[in-house]
C-alpha cells in the first residue's frame, strides 16, 4: 500500500515537473508569412508572445527583409548595436524560406520591425510589432503557433489557414519534448528520494 501511494506521489511529481519544464524552458515559436497575396504585409502584424520564445519569419510571396526599428511605424534600423536584419528573401509559396528570429533574451515590452526593400514601409506601411509578455502570462492576442501551420508542399494557397491542425514537424522540437521529459524523470526522481 505505501509502495502504491508512493508511486502515485512520483508519478505527480513527474507530471509537475514536466509540465514546469516545458512551460518555462521550451518557448514557443511563432510564425509571420511575410507577402501574403503578393502584399506587402507581414501576417500577422501584432501579436503577444512570452519571454523565450522564437519568431520565424516565411517569406511567401515577393522579395522583402526583416529590419527591427525603435520606434513602431518608422522605417529606420534599430540604433542598438544588435538590432535585428535579415537578408533580403525572395519569397516562393512552394518552399519559401524562412529566418528565425531568436527572441529568447528579449526583455518584456514591445518589439518593432519593418521591411526595408524599396518603399514598403513607407509607402505600403509594411511594418509590424511583437508585444513580448513575462514568462507564463497567457497571451491575449496569440499568434500563429509554427506547429500548427500545414508545410507549404501540403496547403494549395499562399494564405495558410492559422487553424488548420496541419503536420507536426518531427525534428528538433521533438528531440526537446524528450529531453524535457528525461529532466523531468530525473528531477522526479529527485523528490521521491528526498520525501
Ligand atoms: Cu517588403
């Protein structure tokens, strides 16, 4: 019987553990098609994500960057020393490519950006922001989860549907859920020891 209540209690902590784990060390990543329908646009342009988390850009259509500004709406380079750019892209809705922007040591608050090719910006205001909320503040105006896009080889139109399930993708994201869950065994194993 002790035995049993005992391997309930590791199983809990197990589940505590885990769940913490994957909240707090894995961030989410988001994507932003970028040219959706031949647009100058980014898609979608505001959007709430935590600390930790990851933006990846899929260029789908035309030829366009990714410039972080100060300010939301100004199309000018960030002035700090390690302001975001990507390479001018040329979008294809078959296999477009794609640049991450690693957001995992941005601080809470907003996060502005534009495209910086020919007059996007200002004329076909093509810039965007990210408010960047503290770790485990549910947002309220979620983006679009990478996970949950179907590949493009899979969807017919440029504009993926954000809700469509779509395939998960089976690589490096998975290898973390397995990592997080040996952390989570092994810190489990901790507390059944230390009870
Ligand atoms: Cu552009």
């Amino acid at each position: 019987m002790i035995k049993m209540i005992k391997m309930i209690k590791l199983f809990l902590l197990f589940i505590t553990f885990t769940a913490f784990l994957i909240t707090f060390v894995i961030g989410e990543t988001w994507l932003v098609q970028v040219g959706v329908g031949g647009n100058n646009v980014f898609v979608p342009a505001n959007f709430d994500m935590n600390v930790g988390d990851t933006v990846t850009y899929q260029f789908v259509e035309g030829t366009h960057d990714v410039i972080q500004s100060d300010t939301y709406g100004t199309c000018v380079k960030s002035a700090s020393p390690n302001a975001f750019s990507s390479a001018k892209e040329i979008g294809s809705a078959s296999a477009p490519p794609t640049v991450s922007w690693d957001l995992s040591k941005a601080p809470v608050g907003q996060i502005y950006y534009y495209c910086d090719v020919e007059d996007h910006c200002p004329v076909d205001k093509m810039y965007a922001m990210i408010n960047v909320l503290p770790a485990g503040t549910p947002p309220k105006n979620p983006g679009v989860k990478a996970s949950q896009v179907a590949s493009p080889s899979s969807s017919t139109s440029a504009t993926t549907s954000p809700s469509t399930p779509g395939k998960k993708s089976i690589s490096s994201s998975d290898k973390q859920v397995s990592a997080v869950v040996v952390g989570g065994a092994i810190l489990s194993l901790i507390g059944y020891f230390l009870y």
